[in-house]
C-alpha cells in the first residue's frame, strides 16, 4: 500500500478570519473522536450520540472540527454534529453562521503527525454515502435500529477475519453507506458483508451496503 494522503489534503488553504469563540454542539450518532482532521488519522475516543461537545476551530471547508469531548481534545467530523441557532438545531458544517476559528490542514497535520498511530496509509478513493445533512436534525441516522441484530458470531467472524483496509471521506457511522467501487467481504452463511474503513471494522447489510454496526 502506498504512503500517500489525499482528499483532505490542501496546500493552497488560508487562515481565516472567524471568530474565535468556542461554540457548543451535539453528535447526532456515536462519533469517531481522531487524532487529527481526517479518516486517515487514529481514533482516540468515540463521541457518544447526543455527546455535547466544545468546537474550537475548523478546516476551512469545515469538514473536521477540533472538538474537546469529556477533557479529550480531539477532531471530529463536522457533519455530525449540530450546534444551536435561534432556536433550532444547524449543522456545523453546512452553517457558516456558527462561527469558530479557521485553521490550516498541513498545520494540524505536522503538529499530530499524520496518522498519528504509525500506521502505513492508504490513498482516500472515495467517499462514504451519508447524505447527514437534514437526516440527522431531529431524526435518527437510517439504519441505526439493526445494530442490535447482528449476531455475536458475525462480530467475532468480522474481527477474526481481517482485511486490507479502504480510507473514504467522510466518517464511519452507522447508517453511512459504502460506495460500488469498494469491495464487501461476504460473512459466509449470513445476511451480512464487512469492510474495514478508515481504519474501523464495519459491518455492512449485503443487500443495500449500508452500515448497520461498527466493531470497536
């Protein structure tokens, strides 16, 4: 696998000139809490749904926000998480209104390191299909009740069977979808396919290729 890290990475991003005030918002769903601002980077933590957080800057595509979460400081991906607005629920990174730091990506990442776990990393070759945006204002992530369905031996299958990991946008939730181009590992006899994506096992409905549980 080659050492390479793309998508995220953006030489040509300016410092911004928002305001620097820390701002209070919620994960709409159990949220990888990374190392640094991207999938490529090691989860430290995990942000439970509805976890209230502190936002203290964001990329300027205000994909990844630096979040401190129960004293752990860390970076979360924007679209799950929700700040209060007039009233309403926003999501952060589709509402330039909420307004946080503006930070530069290769800063971040020379300061964690890339990776951060030593791990060799794999090129981003595309993205997860989440559509958060509007879905998880007041709503539950799709997919969300079958977690509870999936069967012990398919877990320990999924964790005993490891495979060549795939790095896409986005963040591993459950409910995301995973693209065609990306092959699903089937779990023999069973309703289930999986994958390990950005560095997290998932297991995904074989029918629709949705994730319906993360193996942490």
């Amino acid at each position: 696998m080659k050492n390479i890290i793309l998508g995220l990475s953006a030489a040509s991003l300016l410092m911004g000139t928002a305001a620097s005030a820390a701002v209070t918002a919620n994960a709409t769903t159990d949220l990888n809490l990374r190392a640094g601002p991207g999938p490529q980077f090691e989860v430290i933590d995990v942000i439970s749904g509805e976890g209230e957080v502190t936002v203290t800057s964001c990329l300027e595509a205000r994909n990844w926000c630096e979040v401190t979460y129960e004293g752990q400081t860390g970076w979360a991906f924007a679209d799950y998480l929700t700040a209060s607005m007039d009233g309403s629920a926003v999501v952060v990174s589709q509402t330039p209104e909420v307004e946080v730091e503006i930070v530069r990506y290769d800063d971040i990442a020379a300061e964690v390191g890339a990776g951060a776990s030593g791990a060799t990393l794999g090129a981003i070759v595309g993205s997860l299909v989440a559509g958060p945006v509007g879905a998880v204002v007041g709503g539950t992530i799709a997919g969300a009740a079958a977690v509870d369905s999936v069967p012990d031996e398919v877990v320990t299958y999924v964790r005993t069977n490891e495979v060549e990991p795939v790095y896409l946008e986005g963040e591993v939730v459950v409910g995301a979808g995973i693209p065609a181009e990306v092959e699903l590992q089937a779990v023999p006899d069973t309703e289930y396919s999986y994958v390990y994506v950005n560095g997290v096992p998932a297991v995904v409905s074989t029918e629709n290729r949705t994730i319906v549980s993360i193996i942490r």
